[in-house]
C-alpha cells in the first residue's frame, strides 16, 4: 500500500538554487555506515554487478570513457556504465595475474602481466558496438615480452611508443603503425647500467612526462630520464638526493613537478630549476611502499601506499598531511592504484575491490535510500528516472518515478509516499510521468500505462485494473492499462471540436499512445512509424506531430493532427485482453499518417533521436552528435550545437525549457544552457559547480515546473547545507542513478 514517511532537504545557493535527490543506477555501490568519507564501493559482494575477484590493482579510463579494472587472477573488466564485460586468456591476454594497462595513441589497449604483454589488434575505437576485443601477442611481426611487466612498469610516451620495463632486460619499447590495411611494427630495447656494471638493473617504476621525456626508477635507488628523442639517459642518484630505496612509483603533477615515492614510504619531489636536478624530500610520514599518487587540484596530491593506506596532502604544507585508512571508510589499507575519471571521481583500486570518490564529496551531503548511524533512509527506492518538480497540478509534492520502486511523492514538508505494484502498477519500473488538465496523474512504465485520480477529480478511463489508494491524506484510485513498455510520457493540445483539446502521448516499444478526447489511439507500423522503439514526441506551432526513434531517425505526421484528423483516419478496433476486463479499449490507425523526414537516408548524421522539444517556431532535436535546430517548412536544419558550440559532451539527451526561455540540455559531461533567440551557449553546470555528477542523459532527466528546473543525474545525488534560506529563484532539482 502507499507508504509515508519523513525527509528534510537543504539546499546551496549559486545562480540557481539546487536541491538534489538521491538515486543509484546500473550499479549499485554500498556505502557503509558512519564513513567519515563518502566512498561509494564495487567488491565481488556487490549486490548488482560483482567484481570477478577482490584484488584490483588499477583503474583506467579510456578515451572512449570505459571504465577498465585491472583484477589480478581475473584478467581485466571493462565496465559500460550497465554491466561488466571480462577478459581473459580465452580473448588473448597471456595470463589472468594482470598488473597494468595502458592506451597507446592510436587507442589500442596494452596489457601486462606475469607472463608479459598483450595489445588489442585493433585501436578500441575500431571495434563495433558489442564486438569483443581481441588480444594478440605478436603484432606487425614483432613478438611481445613474454616476461614479467609489473605494477608502474608500462606507460605510453607523447610519440606514440610504448614503453615496458623489465626484471633483467632492460626497457623495451614498441610502436605501432597502420599503413593502409597493413600493420606495422618496431622495437628496440634501452639498457638500464647506467654504471656499466654488466647488468641491466631492475625497472621499478616508469612514468611519461608531458614533454615527450621518460623517466625510470630503477634499482639501487637511482633514476633515469630519457629526454624526448633521446636514448641516452641523464641519471639522478644520492648526489642529487634521492633516498638509496628503491622508486616505486613516479608521477607527474598537472603543474609538471615530478614527484616520487620508495619502498620505505619516502616522498620527494624533483626540482628541475636552474638547469640542475635536486631531490626535495617531502615526508615520510607514510611507513610502507609507496603505490601511486595522484593531484587532484594545486593544493590536494593523494599518495597510495600498500599497508598504510592513502595520504592527502597540500604539497604547500606536507606538516599537515593526513591519512586515510579502513577507520575512514577504505576497503583497505593496501591501496595499489590512484585515478581520477572524466567526472573528477578519484577511484580507489585496493586489495579488496575499488572505492569511489566524488569529485564533491567535502561539499556535499548524501540524501539517499541508504542509511548510516546518523540518518534513517531517506527514500524508498535508490534509483531515480523521472522527476516532476512542484507545480500547479501538485505545488505541494515532487513525484518521482524510479526503477525499483515505483513512483515517490516527496512533499515540501519533508514526508514521503510511494506506490507500487501492490498499489496497481503495472511495473515498479517507471520512466514517465505527467499531469493531465484535470490534475490526473500518468504513470509510463516498463510493463504499461496507469492512472493516478483522487476523489474530487474527473474519474479516470475505464478498465478492469483499479486499486484503492492513499497518498498522504488523499484517497484514491490506480487505473491500469496495456502491457507496453513506454519510455516517456508527453501533454500537448490539439485543435477539437469547439477550441483546444487535451492529447496525452506514451511513446515506447513498437507503440505510440494518444489520449484524446476522452478516447485512446494506437499508432504503429500501419500509421506509418517504423517497428522500432519511439524515445519523443512533440507538436509544433502548426499541429503537426513529431516523433523521434531510437534507430531510424526522425518522423512527422503527413498534416497536422486535431481531433477531426483522428476521427476521419481509417482505423480498427482494439479491444482489451480478458485480465483487463475485455471490451472497447480504442482504435488503431490502419492509414499512413506519418512520414520519415530525417534519417541517415536523407543525409543525417544519426539515426538515434533522444529528445525533441518545439518552441517559438524551432524544434530542437537532441542525439548522440549533438543538439539540431530545425526551422523553415520544409522544416531544415539551421544550426548544430556541439562540443565545439558549447555542450559539454555531444550526447544531447534530455532536454527542458526553463521559465526563462532559455534551454537546459543534460549531456554525459553535464548542464548546458542555451539562449535560444541568439543561438549560443550562455552556460555550463558540472560537478565543479557542485552538481553531483555529469551524467545527466535520461529521457526524464530535465524538467520543469511552474518555478524550477529539475535535473536527475545518472550518477550518486548529494546535497549541501550551504543556504538554508535561499532566495526565490528558479530551483534546479537534481537526483541520480550512478555507476
């Protein structure tokens, strides 16, 4: 039945207020009670998408934006933002005991292991939506190493070469060429005696500078630079300062300090001013090997360590560094890799499994459905879809439909009500949401459409599915009908028999809905769509009706669509099945009344259309390559907002007009906001301005009420206690599904 409950909200301040709502996604990260830090942690415990095995030694991002895991005994995950997709000895990597990898910069994938190298045959952007990477060892004619490549041994240069340090033979590096449809392949390998000893020392650690040079610890506690284009190293030793440990781990700061970490736990830094090499120490207050390291801004450089957990320290100020073990919330204390993702997440590889860090994570605090020693649950479902902010159909409650739980009504007084199946949803996968004229909620969800009325309002369309309902004071009624899935949910009026009249749109799989007159449409291959599956629809200034697909472009009604059009359309009867009481349910055209306009066939870029919005004489078609603007009969494309204009990744997915007039589109990489009369972007919000995350890419992502824009972020939401009394401005409501 509903259920009600209590939670308070805060909120911060900026050009617009921002409330944000909690929501987890694909994957779904515990959080443990009481962490002084908010990590968010993926371990083989993992409720919805386990780890293979515990023992991750490196996140890495690719330029694609997978996220990869290096898992010692499990090969390597690649992770897509839904599912983990493994790769093993079966897909061509010599081993599972895999310790690095790498992207050269053609884009193919290097992997180390105990048993030496692997590289993909191809860059990773050649390869086909859901095709497998391959992996070979012997590319161009070259044979790989087929030795040990460790931990911080394996790094690409700015030329293109990949460099690999051995136990015993030294550095050996590789480039790769595409000539035509041939490969081509080199290698060569550089020394490490610097002192003409007989033996090439140990490799312990490499890094690539932004300059081209390379640089190496090697063993006996000295370091090699390779400037760029040279193979004939300057060596740096205890005369200019380094500890006689051996380096573990070397790293470039963004400044283009190099900094360095030995087995004991020592920290330096290397001052290259005046033409002249010297060793700064930094601290010692680390007592085990060094791992990694990592600055995420002038005055934070975290500092891994295996068996003491991680360092965060200003580099202005080493003295008042401070470390971060299991009593703060990491899986471990043997931390064996820092990265930061596009997002600025700072991920946590460990013995153990990885562990997440916001970006905003000291300027945030979570509301979501876990709970910890402070807060009891905040919201009944951790997965978000759609939201509609306070408005005049319910200025007293926010409604939200999520993907496990059904639909959430959040009131400004802090209470909270659901409704679920046993409430009469068909699904507790809900992704549309929309008020009617007569203050009637619809519910789109991933098994068919329903009805929210209370007592006092117009009653909803028959059927034989209805359950009594109360949400919060209210009594009232949950209507079912069709098994469809439907993405999105859309309000439009057409002209009717003595001035406008409402339409309701459920846009899904293969099934176009319209509510109409108080009579419901069908709309499928017969009226001339596509058998696909429909992400949008909108209607124009002169009525015509537009519809976007997932996979074969953009469509449009022949004519422009009122109630007399319906009417006079050829059209069958649809009944309804027997578990929905049977009889009338409504009439599907059986007449072409729409038409393809925009597709790859007629010179598009995409065939996918993720959002459609029409305004003041343009309709504004969001897709993976951008935001179009289309004008003119026949309608033409007049502009093309990409990342180049403005947005802050292509992907143009969700998008809302704000009661400004200007438009707030959700992308991978964040907020843009456009001026719609001068074409051009008047702003950008990302998690440096203090959104939670930059993934803002559902269909139900942005919305708007009669005061706010609302913005649900496919990633962890959080919220501030900065303003508790924020000025009367537009609100931007943010929550999140996350990886």
């Amino acid at each position: 039945m509903a259920r009600t409950s209590s939670v308070s909200f805060d909120s911060i301040r900026a050009r617009v207020r921002v409330v944000l709502i909690a929501a987890l996604g694909f994957l779904l990260p515990g959080v443990s009670a009481g962490q002084e830090l908010p990590f968010a942690h993926y371990t083989p415990a993992s409720d919805r998408t386990p780890l293979p095995s515990a023992e991750v030694i490196k996140t890495y991002q690719d330029r694609d934006g997978y996220l990869w895991f290096v898992i010692f005994s499990s090969g390597i995950v690649r992770y897509d933002g839904h599912s983990f997709e493994t790769y093993t000895t079966s897909d061509g990597l010599r081993d599972l005991a895999v310790w690095e990898v790498v992207e050269d910069r053609s884009g193919r994938l290097w992997v180390g292991s105990n048993a030496g190298l692997a590289v993909s045959d191809r860059p990773l952007g050649d390869y086909r939506p859901g095709e497998r990477i391959r992996f070979v060892t012997r590319v161009g004619g070259v044979d790989l190493v087929d030795g040990l490549i460790n931990r911080n041994r394996l790094v690409a240069d700015a030329g293109g070469r990949v460099w690999a340090g051995t136990a015993a033979a030294g550095i050996v590096r590789y480039h790769i060429a595409s000539v035509g449809d041939s490969v081509r392949a080199s290698c060569d390998t550089l020394g490490t005696d610097p002192l003409r000893e007989g033996r090439n020392a140990t490799v312990r650690s490499l890094v690539s500078r932004r300059d081209g040079s390379v640089c190496a610890g090697i063993g006996g506690g000295k370091l090699l630079i390779f400037p760029s284009g040279s193979d004939t190293p300057a060596m740096i030793s205890q005369a200019e300062g380094l500890p006689t440990q051996s380096i573990t781990t070397l790293y470039e700061a963004p400044d283009g300090v190099l900094w360095g970490g030995c087995r004991n736990g020592s920290l330096w830094r290397l001052d290259e001013t005046a033409g002249a090499f010297h060793v700064v120490p930094v601290s010692e207050r680390i007592t085990a090997s060094i791992a990694a390291m990592l600055a995420t801004s002038d005055s934070v450089l975290w500092v891994a360590s295996d068996g003491a957990g991680v360092m965060k320290l200003n580099p202005a100020h080493p003295e008042s560094a401070v470390l971060v073990t299991r009593a703060d919330g990491l899986l471990s204390d043997n931390v064996h890799h820092l990265s930061r993702d596009l997002e600025g997440s700072v991920w946590f590889s460990q013995s153990g499994g990885v562990s997440k860090l916001r970006a905003n994570h000291e300027a945030f605090r979570s509301y979501t459905a876990a709970t910890n020693s402070e807060e009891s649950s905040k919201l009944p479902s951790p997965a978000v879809n759609v939201v509609i902010p306070p408005s005049a159909a319910d200025p007293t409650a926010m409604w939200l439909g999520t993907t496990e739980s059904g639909v959430v009504a959040i009131r400004t007084d802090g209470t909270v009500a659901t409704l679920d199946t046993d409430d009469g949803l068909r699904n507790n996968w809900v992704n549309g949401l929309v008020f009617d004229d007569a203050g009637r909620l619809w519910m789109g969800t991933a098994t068919g459409i329903n009805c929210l009325t209370f007592e006092g309002l117009a009653v909803a369309p028959p059927s034989a599915l209805h359950t009594r309902v109360r949400v919060f004071e209210h009594a009232g009624v949950v209507t079912g009908y069709r098994n469809t899935s439907v993405y999105t949910c859309f309000r439009a009026h057409l002209p009717g028999r003595d001035g406008l009249v409402e339409s309701l749109w459920f846009a899904g799989i293969q099934n176009l809905f319209c509510r109409v007159d108080e009579r419901w449409w069908v709309m499928r291959e017969r009226a001339g769509l596509p058998v696909t599956s429909f992400h949008s629809v909108a209607v124009d200034r002169d009525g015509f009706i537009w519809v976007g697909t997932r996979d074969h472009g953009l469509y449009r009604s022949h004519t422009p669509l009122t109630l007399a059009a319906l009417e006079a359309s050829s059209f069958e009867a649809v009944t309804l099945p027997p578990e929905e009481g049977g009889g009338d349910f409504g009439r599907e055209i059986t007449a072409p009344i729409f038409e393809a306009v925009w597709s790859r066939e007629t010179g598009a870029p995409t065939n996918q259309i993720e959002a459609i919005l029409w305004r003041d004489g343009a309709l504004w078609v969001g897709t993976p390559v951008g935001l179009f603007v289309f004008e003119g009969a026949p309608p033409r494309v007049v502009a093309h907002f990409t990342s180049d204009e403005g947005l802050r990744a292509p992907n143009a997915t969700a998008m809302a007009f704000s009661p400004s007039g200007t438009l707030w589109v959700g992308t991978n990489g964040g907020l843009t906001e456009i001026d719609t009369a001068k074409r051009r972007v008047n702003s950008s919000v990302t998690r440096q301005d203090g959104l939670v995350g930059n993934e803002v890419w559902f269909y139900g992502s942005v919305a708007v009420g009669d005061d706010s824009v609302a913005v649900l972020l496919w990633r962890r939401a959080e919220a501030t206690t900065d303003d508790p009394e924020p000025a009367p401005v537009p609100s931007l409501w943010v929550g999140t599904p996350t990886p």
